[in-house]
C-alpha cells in the first residue's frame, strides 16, 4: 500500500509539474468560462425555468465532457509516455514493485489529477454563474444542484473511460505519435460518426424496417449518447425528482461504470502481461 | 527546385505508409460508402417530402459527409505537419537532414509540398467516391455543370483548410521542443477547434481557426449554403471570396513563419 501510495504521489507531482499540461488546463479553464458567457447571452432575459435549467444542464455536460475529453486522454497518455520517453519505466520495472503496484499507483494518481480538474471547472462554472448571471438564471442553480452533482459524477466517470482508453492506447502502440493521435481520432468516431448520422443514421434508413432498434443498438455504445437520451427523461425538467429520473434510466446509467470499468481491467492485463520497451 | 522536389518526392512515400493515414483514409472510404448506399432512399424520401427546389443530390446527399470529412481531413493534415517534423526530431534524423547540402527553406518547402500532395490526393477521391456512390444509389444531379462547379468548389475550400492546418501544426512542431509537447497543443487545438461553442464577441476567432473558417466559407459568409442550388452559385463566390483570400494568406503567412523559424532552428 505504501509502495501505490509513493508512485501516486510522484505521478501527481509529475502532472503538477508538466509545463504543458499546465498550459492547457489554463486553456480548459478558459473554454470553462467561455461557455458560461454563451449561457449568459443564450439566457438574456429568459425567465422560463425549463429553458433555463436545459441550458445550465447541457452546458455543463458539454464543458466537463467533451472539452474535458482531451484533457483525461493527455492525462492517460501522458503517465505512460513521459516514463517510455526517459526510459524510465525500464527502470522501474526491475525495482522490486509489483507491475500492479506500479499500474496502481499510475491510474490512481491520474484519477486524483482528473477529480481534480473536473472539480475545478465545475467549480468555476457555477461561481461564473453567479458572478456573471442574472437573478433568475441564479435561483435555478440553486434548484437543480442535484442535478449539477449527478452530471459532475457521471461526467466524472466518463473522463474515467477516456483516461483509461489513452493509457491503454499508450501501452500497447509503441510509437507514441500513433498512439495519441489514434486515441483522438477513436474518440472522434465512437462519439461522433458511429452514434450520428455517418454509421447509426445510414445503417438505419439502409434497414428502414427496423430504424429506432438499430439507431437504439449503435447509438448506445457512445456514452454522449447517454446524456442526449436523458433528456427523453425529464433529467432538464427543475421539477422533476432526480431518483426518478435515475430510476427510470438506470440501465443507460450503468454504462458509466462498466465501460471505464472493462478499459481499466484492460489496461491492468496489457501492463502486467506486456513487454514495455 | 529539383532539392524541393526530391525532399517532396520522399515525404510523399514515407507519410503515405503512415497507418494513422491508411487508417483515416479507410474510415473516409467507408463513410463514403455507407453514404452513398443510404443516399438511395434518404435523398429520394427527401425528393418526396421536402419540396423546397433544392437539388437534393448535393443539398442532402452530399452535405451529409460534409462535417465528418471535414474533420478527419483536417485531422489528417495536423498529424502530417506532427509528424513530418516531431517524428524527426524524436528519432534525430533531423540533425542529419539539416547537415546536409541543402537550404533549410527547400527541406521544408519540400516537407510541405510532400504533405500537401497526399491531402488533394486524399481529398479528391474521397470527394470523388462520395459523389460517384451517391451518383449509383441515387441518381445524377438535377444539373451537371452545378453539380461539377459546387463540388469543385467544395474540394478546393476542404483542400485550402487542409493547408491551413498542415501550416499550423507544422508551426507547432517546430517551435515545441518535444513530441509531447506538440502532441499535446495539436491534438487539443485540433478538438477544440472543431467542438468548442465560441462566444458571441468572440466571434473574430474564426479567422484564426481552420474548422470555423471552413464552415463560414461554406455558408458563403452566412449568405448561402454552397450545396443549396437555391443560392445563386455567383452569390456564394462573392461572400465567401473574401474569406478565401483570407485563408491563403494566412496559410502564406504561417508557412513563411515557419521557415525563419526552421532557419534558426537550433538542434
């Protein structure tokens, strides 16, 4: 335990201290407040609760996952390449560590890092809110916090998966150039093309007979895809209770916990059972 | 010339056997495909259900590849400026490269010229199956010459952003000092560029940024669709002229940026 607890902390004082990394969470943040500026002039003078609530809602979702998207796959890929390119982790394979105290160590420190910067943003986006915002766009923060935790743990989750899914890439493509950049585009088709109109859309008029199973069938592998059909939910709706709307779609829900929980699983077996060179 | 070409002529070959091109060229070609097959019955029910005179072959058929080609084509250019430059660096041929007997403005007139010819290759066929697909499942155009002129139009514009943003990564790989680094920044301007909602009085950022300059040329500057033939062509080109311009010189400007650069590249 002391051992995971060490490697976490030199990890975490590693992503600390990257010039890089720094620059674009600065970078982040700022796309962060950027987005509460369009919530400011999409929301001028609205006073309709539902409108407003869809707004705060979607806008968070996006900032924390898609804009957060690349920072949880530089996160990932950064803790395997940084070691590869100094040729470090040679090194530490030999120590007297067990490989999956090592890979302990790694995922836990970058998971502490993306707590980290999603709790940032999340904090920066609501404290903009009520510096930037009107008063009604303020007392519908203050109804839907609920909602606000819900889309922060399961936002959570997802830069999980895509942290995992980098550091996975990173293990097993040795040229590091591929393995980032495949990642990238990776995430760009199972987000977009698969779910949209490029495979899901086309594959459904294709097979006309059977449109919504098939779009239901592809659609669902993409977590975006999730947070799009909580809406059919209610999940927008202020007045809705969150247990119900939770209880309701629980079986959408629970992809946020076994899919970063199988890119995980596999990054254990690739780092254990692989050669690193 | 002759030094351009040669350095050209191997660039080509080498980023031609790049997997991550073969790959994003393979996902081209099945979007492509799966569009054209589709277009069979999605452009005909839109031929039946939405009478608005627009030629459904470009307004639907074709325009539907539009933003997913768009990204991948950029993304393409970015990891060629990446690599053509950091991979170098990495492995350290770019010392050797640069004791050579050649100018360092040819080495990177010629990187860029190498790189450049594999995008109109790329994009060209990829434009071409798109529209030949669509041609079998659907049908032709409603005209032939609007249809050659729109989506010659349209190669040129994707090629045009494309050399954008070679140019830009370029410029990022020459000035980081490492393959991190210029990972880092290229891969998260690339998705920031094409995902990020910019702010309203933000809104001069798109003269910086390849993928808001795509779409704006493509809306004729937000006075027309250039797949929507209800939009006299001549109106496109007036609006989007402008921005075109715009978007070579600065590709000029970034190149040229480059090469002082590279010139007092230290290694």
């Amino acid at each position: 335990m002391r051992n995971i607890i060490n490697i976490s902390k030199k990890e975490f004082a590693d992503f600390i201290g990257n010039p890089s990394i720094i620059v674009i969470v600065i970078v982040y943040l700022l796309v962060v407040l950027a987005s509460v500026l369009n919530i400011n002039d999409t929301l001028q003078g609205s006073s309709d609760q539902y409108n407003i609530s869809a707004n705060i809602l979607q806008s968070l979702i996006r900032t924390l996952t898609i804009y957060g998207s690349i920072i949880g796959i530089i996160i990932g890929y950064s803790s395997i390449l940084c070691e590869k390119q100094n040729n470090a982790i040679n090194t530490i394979i030999v120590k007297p560590l067990y490989r999956d105290t090592i890979v302990n160590g790694k995922l836990i420190s970058c998971a502490a890092v993306m707590l980290c910067i999603s709790s940032l943003a999340t904090l920066i986006f609501i404290s903009s809110i009520f510096i930037l915002c009107n008063q009604s766009i303020i007392q519908v923060i203050i109804v839907i916090w609920d909602k606000i935790l819900v889309v922060y743990t399961l936002s959570f989750l997802y830069l999980l998966f895509f942290l995992s899914l980098s550091m996975l890439m990173s293990i097993l493509i040795k040229k590091q150039s591929i393995s980032f950049l495949l990642c990238i585009i990776l995430v760009f088709v199972f987000n977009n093309i698969i779910p949209g109109i490029g495979v899901a859309g086309n594959l459904a008029i294709i097979f006309d007979s059977d449109r919504q199973l098939i779009t239901y069938i592809i659609s669902g592998t993409s977590l975006d895809w999730v947070f799009i059909n909580l809406v059919g939910y209610g999940f927008y709706d202020p007045a809705k209770n969150i247990i119900d709307v939770l209880s309701s779609c629980w079986f959408d829900v629970i992809k946020f916990i076994y899919l970063p929980l199988i890119t995980i699983i596999l990054c254990y077996i690739a780092f254990i059972r692989r050669d690193i060179v | 010339m002759k030094t351009i070409l040669l350095v050209a002529e191997n660039e080509f070959y080498l980023a031609i056997r790049h997997p991550l091109i073969i790959i994003i060229a393979c996902i081209l070609f099945c979007i492509a495909i799966l569009n054209g097959v589709a277009s069979g019955k999605l452009v005909t029910s839109a031929d039946v259900h939405h009478i608005d005179d627009n030629d459904h072959f470009l307004s639907v058929g074709l325009s539907n590849t539009l933003f997913y080609t768009a990204v991948l084509l950029t993304s393409m250019a970015t990891i060629l400026g990446i690599i053509t430059i950091s991979d170098e660096k990495t492995s350290g041929t770019i010392h050797t490269l640069i004791t050579k007997s050649l100018y360092r403005r040819d080495i990177m007139m010629g990187k860029y010229i190498g790189m450049s010819a594999i995008l109109l290759l790329v994009t060209i066929i990829v434009v071409m199956l798109c529209v030949s697909m669509i041609m079998i499942f659907y049908g032709g155009p409603g005209s032939i010459s609007e249809m050659l002129i729109r989506v010659g139009s349209y190669i040129f514009t994707l090629y045009i952003i494309n050399e954008f943003s070679l140019s830009i990564a370029m410029l990022i790989a020459i000035v980081t000092n490492n393959l991190f680094s210029s990972l880092v920044y290229a891969g998260t301007l690339l998705w920031f560029e094409w995902f990020l909602l910019i702010p309203k009085f933000f809104c001069n950022i798109k003269l910086i940024l390849p993928a808001e300059m795509f779409m704006a040329i493509m809306e004729g500057n937000y006075n027309g669709f250039l797949f929507e033939t209800l939009t006299p062509y001549s109106v496109w080109i007036t609006h989007s002229m402008p921005l075109i311009i715009f978007t070579l010189a600065m590709t000029i400007t970034t190149l040229l940026i480059n090469l002082i650069i590279f010139n007092n590249y230290e290694t």
